[in-house]
C-alpha cells in the first residue's frame, strides 16, 4: 500500500489502527492478538525545501534486516523483526512484543535527487534523509530596476 505524504495519522490513530489489524489479524489467524505475524512501525515524514526527513521507530532489530529503497518516485521501507523464540529453561507467559514483518511505503511528491539518498540507524530510530532533485529546489529571481 502507497500513502501519499500528504496523509498524516494522529499517533494515536495510527496505535488504535495496529491494535484493530492485530485484533483482527488474530482472529483470522485463531492465535493470539500478541502474536500477530505482522506489524506496522510508526513513521513520520518532514519537507525542507531540500530534502524530504522520514523517521521509523524500529527498536530492538539490526540494520541488516532493514530495506530501503527508492523507484520512481516511491520510498519503501521494509523489515522483519524476529520472534523472540521459548527455550527449554523457560516459558513466556505473556508476550507483547510485535514482531514479524512490515513495509511502509510513501510517494513523493518532487522529484528527488536518488543518488544520494542515506539512511542512518541509531537508538531505534531509522532516518532516511531524501534530498530533492535540482529542478525542484526553489529558484530565487533578482529583481532589477528599469
């Protein structure tokens, strides 16, 4: 699914949504509502006239299990967290922990400068930086005198 970066989710909204999919989602599956095989990371998105700044809360996994990628105008980001999986020594009584996968997509509305798109990872937070492509900058006009 592609959303458009002009749509923008209260956190609060966008909490009620993954707990509804999660509801629901176990329901199909006849599993539990913490053991939902999927899950949707929070995400917001920010425009300079330079750049376009999107942060991803995704604690707890490794850059090597994350995907960007950028086509046609369409930023992509998705991952898969791992199941924290119940050893011999010890059973899990309650886990509320999401994992599985996930992928958010965007579009951008300006053409973007592709090549030199970065993606950091620090404290549990992905930033993706997208600097916008020369023509969409902003031109600025002198203006003279006659």
């Amino acid at each position: 699914m592609v959303r458009a970066i002009t749509s923008y989710q209260p956190r609060s909204f966008a909490d009620l949504r993954r707990e509804m999919d999660g509801l629901f989602g176990a329901l199909l599956n006849n599993d539990t509502p913490s053991a939902v095989a999927s899950w949707m990371p929070a995400l917001n998105v920010a425009e300079s006239e330079a750049a376009y700044e999107v942060s991803v809360e995704i604690p707890g996994m490794s850059p090597e299990n994350v995907n960007v990628e950028l086509k046609e105008g369409v930023l992509k980001i998705s991952g898969e967290r791992q199941q924290v999986e119940e050893t011999n020594d010890k059973k899990f009584h309650r886990v509320e922990q999401t994992y599985g996968k996930f992928e958010r997509s965007l579009r951008l509305s300006a053409p973007v400068d592709e090549d030199n798109v970065t993606a950091e990872y620090q404290h549990g937070i992905l930033n993706v930086t997208v600097p916008k492509a020369e023509k969409a900058l902003p031109k600025k006009i002198e203006v003279t005198t006659k």
